[in-house]
C-alpha cells in the first residue's frame, strides 16, 4: 500500500530558516543548493513511486501459440488464466469478461458451467442465479429463456446489459483466440463435449477433477484423448506423491493443478521435475491456501510476490489480477 | 565559534531536510492538493474536468474501502465518494448498503450492530468472493488516510447524520477536505441543522423527484449560496437539466453522475465503453459538467488528460 504517510504540515519554510541563522553567502547557497537537491529527489522518488497504468500493448498471441505453451511444460512462458474472466471490469462470466481477457492477451479464461432447467448449458457460477442477476432460484429451476431474460450485474450488484451467455456462446467467442478451462463441468461433461465439438473448440479446453487416475479414466475414459485433462491434486492430503507418479507414468496430463496451503509440503520441491516429465504445473494465485500465502491481494500491494511462482517452477498462474500478473509476466521476459 | 555554529548549522540542515524529504506531502512548497480542488470546485473552469470516483475503485479493491480509496488518491482522482453509515453504538462507518450482507462476510443491518461486531467482518471483493483480509473502515480511519490528498463526497448522510460526521471532520482536521450532499430542501437542513450549515461543504442534490428545481436551487441560493450542485436528469427536457445552464452561468459548479442512465439520460460509462468517451463523458461536459462521478475512474481520467481538461496546476 505504501501510502499512509504521516499529515505533515510545517510552517517554515527552508529558506526562512536560511535566513534566520547568520551564516555567511557561500554557506547559503550551499545550503539552498542542497535543498534543492534533496527537494528535487523527493519529487523524483514520488514519481516512481506512483503505479504506471499506461496499458501494456500485447502482442497478440495465437490461439496455436498459446496451445503449443499449454502443452510445452518446458519452456519458460508462463501462462496466465483469469479466473471468471475480467470480472473486474465486466459482469463475472459474461462474454465481455472473456472478451476483455482476449484484449488483454490473457491466455486462458476460466469459466463455471451448469445446466437450466430445460438441460441447456449456461456459463455461470453459482448454484442459484441471486448474486450475479437480480433474479432469484436455482440454476436448475430456471429454462434457458427465461434466464435470458435477465441481466447480468456488475460489482456493485447493479444491473448492466450484459445477459448469462450459453456455454455455446461462450466458446464461439473464445474459439481461436483464447483457451477455456470449464470448472463445475465434470459431472455434465457429456453434455458440454457436445457443445465442444459443435463449437469445434476441442483443443482449446482443459478440464480438471479431484480424481486419481483410475477414477478418471473409468469415468472419463472415452473423452480422455478428446480435451486436456488436468488433475487436481491438494498437497494437504496423503498420498498426493502416488496419485501424481501413477499420472506421470501410466497417462501423463498436460498439466498437474497443485493447491499449496503451506510452503514446508514436500512435493513443491519436485515441480521442476514434473515438469521436466511433460507435466505443465499450476497454482492458483487467487487465495492464500491455494499459494502458501502467495495470493493475488499480497501482489497488488506488491507484484514482487508472483516471483514465488517462478522460483517454484509453477508455469500456470490462475489469477483475479490478469493485468497486474500480465505486467509483471512481461517486465520479467515470460509472457509475450 | 564561528566554525562550531557553522556544523551545528550544518547539521541541523540536514536533520531537517531529511525530515523534510520524509514527510512527502503531495506538494513539497505549494499548496495540498486538497486545497486546489477545492479552489477549482469554488471556482470552476474550463480547462479543468474534476474527476468523482464512486465508492472508491472498487474494481480494484473492496467497494468503500480503505484500499479502494488509497488506490484513487494513486490515479489522481479529486474527490472520492463514499456511503456513511452509523453503527449501533454511534459510530460511522463506511457502507453503502443498510445491511453489511452483500459486502462483507457477516449479516445484519449497521444500525443493529456495533463497530466491534463490523470489525469483525470482513468485506467481500466486487466478485462476491469472501477471504479478503480488509475491514469496514470507519470515517475517521478514511479522513485520516485522504487528509491533504483526496476531497471525500460524503453520501448517506443527507439530513440524518450530518452532526456526527462534522464532529469526525473537526477531529480529524477536514472540515474543509469533505463535501456533504443531500436531497431536503434548504428550509429543511436549515431547521435541523441551524448555523452547523454555514460550518460545512454543502453540495445540493437536484433529483428527479426534487418537486421544483427553479424553487429549490433558489432557496438554496439564497439561504446559503452553495457553490456546487449535483445534478441529475432522466432526460434532456426534464427540469432539472435546464438547471444545468443557469448553474453555468452563476459559476456554481456542476457535479453530473454518469453511472447509470436515469442519472444522465443514458450519457453513462458504460455508453463510453460502447460508443467511445465523446458519446457521454464528452456529451456532459458539451452540455456543462464541471465534474463527473465515475466507476470507470482510470478511464475517465485518461480521457479528460487526452482532452487537455486536467489543467489544475496552472491554477492559482
């Protein structure tokens, strides 16, 4: 924050002080040389102290560039995912919240599915619609058009124009430009590959689950060469080194999720050996039990924090703060 | 002798300039900042667009937070707006909403709580998520933190808490830093409020509902010569936009709230998003704004900065 400086007010000026003490002419100017010096600092020091919002002009990254990362866990590009789209700046899970993730050169938008009443998809997180429209109910009570009928609201929870698009909007939207990972998708999965491949958007989308190996592949097994499959593994439970050796050696993911409450866990050590093994590694930034406190609010006060991920290996970020990541990202040479 | 009066001068020198170089105020030998807004809103011009941010930069931070303040006073914003309410033991806080469910991780209403139970909680950021680590701020906690930075628009207080807030402002040294605002008519404030009127920056709402604007701009005027009114209008024939002119040409300075389209007959942010700035920020200050309340504060402020509008330091 930096900011909570003291009131200071002083009355006196340096140069009344000057003149009130008795000193000879080369003195004084010495004097108010120096102080003019030391003034002139301060000014300087407050400059660079003020954040530069001057927008980083990406350039603009294929969607071919930003898959070959996805699956390139050895490269140094770290990607970065915004976590409901540009939320800040748009309804959460809107399309102009992905759109805005787009402009931006965000690499992939992550987004919640769940399914209407009338078994139509809908990019949305809740359960119930009441927090981010100004209607009321479960998702699962409400048909497709009657949800249309709603308006998405901002920050504020006052309404703006923008309406709960359909995960088929979503996609269209993001195809060829921006990856997707669809979050509340796993148990509606057959539903969403579907709207996948009529989107034709397959190699854009990543899908997680809190499963081992064999439980995906029972479950999941016929669309596990179709989409990215990315396990999600808390390293607060047992036997996190086995479910992630057997992924790594019977059917290696395009990358491991890993959530760090604190940073004594073992396996933290062994990312850059993942990595080497074909595994992309990714942590969200977004709170302190995901990043052993190595959260995006921390980073606002300072970007310098974002650094614990490269010193870790981490080459995934999931963050609430795609600008501020961006822009340390690209200060550091590890995103276009 | 001499020589020793020459180190001691010497040192005290530089003991002082070290001080001086660590307190920092916004303006090293000129006037606070606080002190040429408000020049600029007394006297306002035409090279000069004050920017109002609503709420605080709440797409940054918690909406009326401490945060979302400190992260306006960093983007050169002139006034920060934020909602004031009085908790159950007397104390004011920062909260729009008359419950603290909506932002904050707990529930109840304000009035129905005391400041250690708000302390409690903590505020939720502008997704909903919970787990920030911020608190309700209290008034005196902001006044403190914006004092010779950032002019504070104090909301919610109207005709109903406006002793309370005084007493922060005076404690705190501000009375010249917050602007109260408030929808009553002149007759009313004057009989709740008496003399207290006279002490502080008082910004009168014309709304909609406000039954004559003509009337209620002329009592006000001639009962306590306010020099800025917030202005809104739900369309370009209503009464109120009329105001805007006459205000004009007294020099009264005018406050227009793009936020939302009843406010400014659809000339709102996000019409700037859409249609570019020229289309609503443009289009109020054609048609007389001297300030404009914003929730697109960086926005704004680098399309008044394009226009040639943030002129504040040729000021006398």
């Amino acid at each position: 924050m930096g900011g909570f400086h003291p009131p200071f007010s002083y009355t006196l000026t340096s140069y009344d002080l000057l003149i009130k003490l008795r000193t000879p002419y080369y003195m004084k100017c010495f004097y108010i040389l120096v102080a003019i010096l030391v003034l002139g600092s301060c000014g300087n020091n407050k400059n660079k102290d003020k954040t530069d919002f001057v927008e980083s002009s990406p350039q603009t990254i294929s969607i071919q560039q930003k898959i070959a990362n996805l699956k390139n866990s050895r490269n140094k590009e770290v990607l970065v995912v915004a976590h409901r789209g540009d939320w800040r700046n748009a309804p959460e899970n809107s399309l102009q919240a992905i759109q805005n993730c787009i402009d931006m050169g965000v690499d992939m938008v992550e987004i919640d599915v769940r399914e209407t009443k009338d078994g139509e998809l809908v990019v949305i997180h809740d359960r119930t619609i009441d927090r981010t429209t100004k209607g009321k109910g479960y998702v699962k009570d409400w048909t497709l058009d009657s949800l249309k009928t709603l308006n998405l609201v901002d920050g504020l929870g006052v309404e703006t124009n923008h309406k709960i698009p359909t995960l088929e909007e979503a996609l269209l939207l993001a195809k060829d430009k921006i990856l997707v990972n669809l979050d509340k998708s796993y148990d509606i999965f057959d539903k969403c590959f579907e709207i996948i491949q009529r989107t034709d958007t397959n190699d854009q989308v990543v899908i997680k689950g809190v499963k081992t190996r064999e439980e995906v592949e029972a479950e999941f097994g016929e669309y596990m060469d179709k989409v990215y499959f990315m396990p999600v593994i808390g390293l607060a439970q047992p036997n996190t080194k086995q479910i992630v050796d057997d992924y790594l050696t019977h059917r290696l993911p395009v990358a491991f999720e890993f959530i760090i409450p604190q940073d004594t866990i073992q396996l933290i050590g062994s990312f850059n050996e993942i990595r080497k093994k074909g595994a992309s590694v990714w942590v969200n930034s977004l709170w302190p039990l995901h990043n052993a406190g190595h959260d995006d609010e921390k980073a606002a006060l300072d970007p310098n924090i974002y650094e614990w991920y490269i010193d870790h290996d981490v080459d995934i970020i999931q963050t609430d703060r795609p600008q501020l990541l961006l822009d340390y990202l690209r200060s550091k040479n590890l995103h276009r | 002798m001499r020589n020793n009066i020459r180190k001691i001068a010497a040192v005290s020198f530089m003991i002082l300039f070290g001080f001086l170089s660590f307190a920092q105020t916004d303006n090293n030998l000129e006037e606070y900042r606080t002190t040429r807004i408000l020049k600029q809103i007394k006297s306002p011009s035409k090279d000069y667009v004050l920017a109002v941010s609503h709420r605080g930069d709440w797409r940054y931070a918690p909406e009326n937070s401490l945060p979302a303040i400190e992260r306006c006073i960093e983007l050169g914003v002139d006034i920060v707006e934020i909602d004031v309410r009085l908790t159950k033991d007397g104390h004011l806080i920062a909260m729009h909403d008359e419950t603290v469910n909506r932002t904050t991780n707990g529930s109840g209403k304000v009035s129905e709580l005391t400041l250690d139970e708000i302390r409690a909680f903590r505020l939720k950021n502008a997704c909903g998520i919970r787990g920030s680590k911020i608190q309700v701020p209290t008034l005196e906690e902001i006044m403190n933190l914006t004092r010779n930075k950032i002019m504070v628009n104090l909301d919610k207080v109207e005709g109903k808490t406006v002793k309370e807030a005084y007493r922060i402002l005076k404690k705190t040294g501000t009375t010249e830093q917050a602007i109260f605002k408030g929808r009553e008519t002149v007759q009313y404030m004057r009989q709740k409020y008496g003399s207290l009127m006279d002490s502080i920056i008082y910004m009168p709402i014309l709304i909609d509902n406000t039954g004559n604007a003509v009337q209620f701009v002329e009592d006000y005027d001639k009962e306590l010569s306010p020099f800025a009114y917030e202005v809104t209008f739900e369309s370009e024939s209503s009464e109120n936009f009329k105001q805007i002119a006459a205000l004009n040409r007294k020099g009264i300075f005018v406050l227009n709230i793009a936020l939302w389209d009843n406010l400014v007959a659809g000339h709102t942010d996000e019409l700037s998003l859409l249609q570019g700035p020229e289309a609503s920020w443009g289009w109020l200050i054609e048609n007389g704004a001297d300030g404009i309340m914003t929730d697109r504060p960086r926005e704004l402020l680098e399309y008044l900065k394009s226009k040639g509008l943030r002129n504040l330091n040729n000021k006398r």
